[in-house]
C-alpha cells in the first residue's frame, strides 16, 4: 500500500487524504517541515513552534474530511490557514508571549557576547522582535512572504484576500517595521 502512496502524484495526495490514512501520513511527511518552519519565524521558540504545528496536524487529521480540495496547492493553502489561525491563537496568550520575547531579548544578549564586532548588522533576534510588535496580519503576511518565499496569490487564498490587498498590507508592514527599526540601523540602541 505505501508503495501506491509513493507514486501518488501530489494532485491525487491531496484529494484521496480524507480516505486513506497512509496518503494522510504522506501528506505530513510532505508539509510537516515547511509548517514547522512557518511557526518557527511567528513563534520565536522552537518549543512552542513544534507544540503548535503538532496541533496543526491534529486538526488536520480531525478536519481532513472536510477539506475541499483537488490540488496539492490548495491542500497547501489550507494547511497555511489552520497554522496562522494557531499561531495567532498562542500569540493572543500573553504570557507565553512575553516568555517569548524575553527569551529572545537574552538570546539577542547572549549572541551580542559571541558576535563579531565588525559585522554589526541586525540580529535575528532584534528582527523577530520588531516584527512581534507589529499586528497579527502584518507579521503573518510577511512570515509568509519572506520566510515562507509565497506568492502574493498564495498568500492572498491563504488569507481569504484579494492580491492586490496583500501588496498594499505587505507596504504598510515593511513600512511600520523600518520605523520600528529605524533607531536599530542609527545604532539607538
């Protein structure tokens, strides 16, 4: 039977998951790392990005029957919006929030002590910072556009947006990110 499975191209994979409990063990071995990476670059903790994208795939095993789709794209699109649903879910939780952001505020002051005083650029950490001040909806457009390396039309069915909502949301974030940044790059900080 695995063996059928292996040679499912991805548009069968998708559409036979709600029926087939190997096809739905293929498509976590297909998409299991990319959602993994998604709440890694949202959550900022490996811990809490592995916590969430097990649930992910909770959810998917408990939804898949419900699942509409015909394409590996859209299966895709789909595994996407359970993750940004979950993750803005544990971001809402400010607790574990500020846990978060404090254990990058001590990696940031840890790397500073190992780090090459002439490479002074910004760190990961100080980036992540300043995008988890931005709303909800900037960081997961731009989790998914740079990160992720979406197109806006992906991002756009990921979202329930049109396209061109993307690009005007996704200006508006790099906009706000850059001022959040600005004093970083003047060496404010």
């Amino acid at each position: 039977m695995l063996d059928t499975v292996a040679k499912k191209s991805d548009d069968q994979l998708s559409w036979q998951g709600p029926t087939d409990r190997d096809t739905l063990s293929q498509l976590y071995e297909r998409h299991y790392e990319r959602i993994f990476r998604f709440c890694v670059h949202r959550l900022f903790s490996r811990e809490t990005a592995e916590d969430v994208t097990s649930e992910v795939f909770l959810n998917v095993a408990r939804k898949i029957r419900s699942f509409k789709g015909s394409s590996e794209q859209e299966f895709c699109n789909w595994l996407y919006g359970i993750a940004t649903n979950l993750t803005n879910a544990c971001l809402r939780k400010t607790i574990r929030r500020n846990n978060l952001l404090a254990a990058a505020v001590e990696a940031e002051r840890l790397g500073r002590e190992k780090n090459d005083p002439d490479n002074p650029g910004i760190s990961w950490s100080v980036l992540y910072q300043a995008i988890s001040q931005l709303k909800p909806r900037y960081q997961t457009i731009i989790t998914l556009r740079f990160f992720e390396k979406l197109t806006y039309e992906q991002i756009a069915v990921i979202m329930n947006i049109k396209p061109v909502t993307v690009r005007v949301t996704l200006t508006r974030a790099l906009g706000r990110l850059r001022k959040i940044l600005q004093p970083v790059r003047e060496g404010d900080v």
